[in-house]
C-alpha cells in the first residue's frame, strides 16, 4: 500500500492506494485541471469539484455501457463462430460421403465396363 501526497488547488491530500505514485499524481493534476476548468466558467470552487465528479461518473458508466456492449458483441462473435465451426465440420463429413458415393460410383461404372468388355 502506497501514502500518496496530493495538492488540488493548494490544499494536501494523503491517500493510501495501491495506486503507483505518478498515477495518482496525474488523477489528481486531471481533476484540478477539471475543477480549475469550471471555475474559470463561474462555478464555485465547491460546484466546480462537483460538476468535475459528476463528468467523471458520466465518463465511467459511458465506459462501462461500452464494455458491456463489446462484451456482448464478443460472446454475439464466439457464438456465431462456433456455429461455423459445426457446419464446418457438418460440410466436411459431407464431402468425404460424397467421395465415397463417387469412388463407389466410378468403381460401378469401371466395373460395368469391365463386364461389358469381356
């Protein structure tokens, strides 16, 4: 576990995390860029963290709406995959019926000349 110090708009921040030390420090010097941001648009300093907490809260469940649709476009990808493999496999026990069927043909027909020669 890692003690990481932090100043957002001059004020310290311990946090313990298990975060490497130069991530935190670029959340923290995000956020401050975002609170920084708003304020510069009016906000109080306390509205500013809040608009910045919520636009980081909209960003994650637009990341995890994303991740459950690729998550499902994956299994939508898997499935369709492994029914390709069974017709696959079904086209390949049907084409070797079909070369017996037409090695069995040609020895009727290899026969048939035979017997008509003779």
């Amino acid at each position: 576990m890692n003690k990481v110090k932090v100043v957002i708009l001059g004020k310290d921040y311990t946090l313990q995390t298990e975060e490497a030390p130069n991530y935190v420090y670029n959340l923290a010097r995000q956020l401050e860029a975002q609170i920084k941001s708003n304020m510069d648009k009016g906000a109080s300093q306390y509205t500013a963290a809040i608009m910045a907490a919520l636009s980081a809260m909209d960003d994650l469940n637009h990341m995890k709406m994303q991740l459950d649709t690729n998550a499902d476009k994956t299994k939508d990808y898997v499935d369709d995959a492994g029914r390709a493999r069974i017709e696959r496999d079904a086209a390949i026990k049907e084409i070797e019926s079909l070369r017996s069927k037409i090695a069995q043909l040609e020895n009727t027909i290899k026969l048939k000349k035979l017997g008509e020669s003779i």
